[in-house]
C-alpha cells in the first residue's frame, strides 16, 4: 500500500524560516491558553499548550499574522484552506502523548511544519505507527483522514504550525 505521509527538510528558505521565527518567538506575538490538550493525559499539571489561530473557514477567522504563511501556503499549492494554527507546548519533565484524533471531517490533507528542533513528535496512524521527528524547518503532509497525535518535548519548547487544505499537489 502506497504511504500517505509525506516528510519534507529544508522547506523553507533561509530567509522565509528566520522571519517566521522571529515573529512568533517575539514577546508581542499573541498566544492563547488551551487549558486542556488531551482528555488522554494522565498528568494533568502538563495538560495544557498555547496555541495561534492565522485562519478558519468556520466560523471565520484570520490572523494579521496570517500574510506570513504564505511561503507555505504557496509551496504547498493550497487550493482550499480550511484552518492553520500555531501550537506552542512548553517543556515536560517527560514526553507525554496526547490523544488520537483527526483535525476535521472529510477528505483533506494534513500538514505540520516544525519552526523549531526538539524531542516531541508527530505520531501518524498509517497502516502502522508512524513517529516524525520535530525538526525545524520540516514539514510533515499525510492524509488529514489518518488519525495523528502530538506529544510534548523534555527539551524546551515545541513549536509549530498545523495546516488542514486542499492541495492542487498530489503529495503521494
């Protein structure tokens, strides 16, 4: 069977990686509490994460930020977009898992972009489990049907972008 899950290095240019970087690591750049990541997490002191809404479809939504993805809006070909959020965990005395889901209904593409290196991952069910490294400047695309989940980092923080589209590319 053919995999559904693509993992691409180096996807953005210098240039592109440092100014996303800069803005959202800056003391002005709006992050906003989940209090509750995952109703799986057996350490509730951990269960929670900071998370950036650039755009939703439903009910309307789209950051002033939002102009800053578009280096990878582009390159992914994005021919629909129904939502793109950044998430910021910060550092656990040991790499927790959050729960299995999938971020919307219906046939879609995935993607996740690291804006920073750290020992969480991305767990992709495809056929088998499938553990993607967090590492900066990475994307990971798969099929948004395949139920994924995140984890924490024991290493400083997890940063990273959460996109749900269409694409005009055929990633598989």
């Amino acid at each position: 069977m053919k995999s559904r899950i693509a993992v691409i290095d180096n996807f953005l240019s210098s240039r592109d990686l440092i100014n996303l970087t800069q803005v959202v690591s800056s003391h002005s750049f709006p992050w906003n509490l989940n209090v509750i990541v995952s109703n799986e997490c057996e350490y509730k002191k951990d269960n929670f994460m900071f998370n950036h809404i650039f755009f939703r479809d439903k009910p309307f939504e789209a950051s002033e930020y939002f102009p800053l993805l578009l280096p990878i809006t582009s390159q992914l070909k994005v021919s629909q977009l129904y939502r793109v959020k950044s998430n910021f965990y910060s550092r656990t005395e040991q790499v927790l898992k959050h729960e299995w889901h999938t971020d919307r209904e219906g046939d879609h593409l995935a993607a996740i972009f690291h804006i920073n290196s750290n020992d969480g991952k991305t767990i992709i069910k495809d056929n088998e489990e499938i553990e993607v490294d967090s590492v900066q400047n990475r994307i990971v695309v798969f099929d948004g049907t395949l139920l994924h989940r995140s984890t924490t980092c024991t290493d400083g923080a997890r940063v990273n972008l959460n996109f749900n589209f269409q694409s005009e590319l055929d990633f598989f």
